[in-house]
C-alpha cells in the first residue's frame, strides 16, 4: 500500500514539473482568452480592433514557445488561423461591420476548444499505461 502512495505521489510531483515550462504559454492563452471577451463586449469598431490588436501580440508571444514535438505543427497551425479569423475581423471592422464582426470571432472559439484537445495534460491511465 505504501508504494502505491508513493507512486502515486511521484506521478502528481512528475506532472507538476512538466508543467511549469508550459506556464508561460498557458499565462498567454488566458490573456488571449480575456482579450477575446472584451473584444466581444465592446461596441466601438475601434475597441473592438484594439482588444484584437492585443489577441495578434499574444499569438505572436505564442508561437515562441517551445511546444512539444508531436504538437509544434498543429499548434502553429491553429494559432495561424486564428490569426486568419482575426485579419477578416479587422476588415469588416474597417468597414464599420461590428456585429458581422463578431459574429466572425464565433470561430475563434471553436477554434480554441479543437486545438487545445492538442494540449491536455495526459490522465492517470495514460501516465500510468502510456497511449
């Protein structure tokens, strides 16, 4: 029993210490994530392009990050189209189209819960068994 307590343990302390390299990225994402909301409760065309400014900064912050081998491409690959969906945004913005707008950053969101599947933490039976 008491190596079963032990294990355990020695599994939580090793996930601890693979997460704190990702801190960073995850301090960016919920950056990016508040920008996102305040973008969507703005009203001024140019509120709105100010928070997405910001989201483009963090996406940028973003893609310095060391990601993981098997990740790197999907994760590069999702920050691009959000940098995407954020550019047409922009240019309906230009054009005074503020709800189009965001009805266009919808996508964003989508976009967020499929490419951060790519970043779970593994569960217990996947540390425990692997994939």
């Amino acid at each position: 029993m008491s190596r079963l307590i032990i294990f355990l343990f020695s599994m939580c302390f090793a996930q601890a210490v693979v997460a704190q390299p990702g801190q960073d990225l995850n301090q960016t994402m919920k950056n990016m994530g508040h920008a996102y909301k305040q973008a969507m409760e703005a009203q001024q065309a140019e509120e709105v392009n100010k928070h997405l400014e910001t989201m483009l900064l963090l996406i940028q912050q973003s893609k310095q990050h060391n990601f993981k081998a098997d990740v790197k491409a999907q994760s590069l690959q999702g920050l691009n189209k959000v940098s995407e969906v954020i550019s047409q945004a922009q240019s309906l913005l230009a054009q005074a189209q503020v709800q189009q707008a965001k009805h266009l950053l919808k996508q964003v969101d989508g976009l967020r819960k499929e490419y951060h599947a790519f970043h779970e933490p593994p569960g217990f039976w996947e540390l425990l068994f692997g994939k």
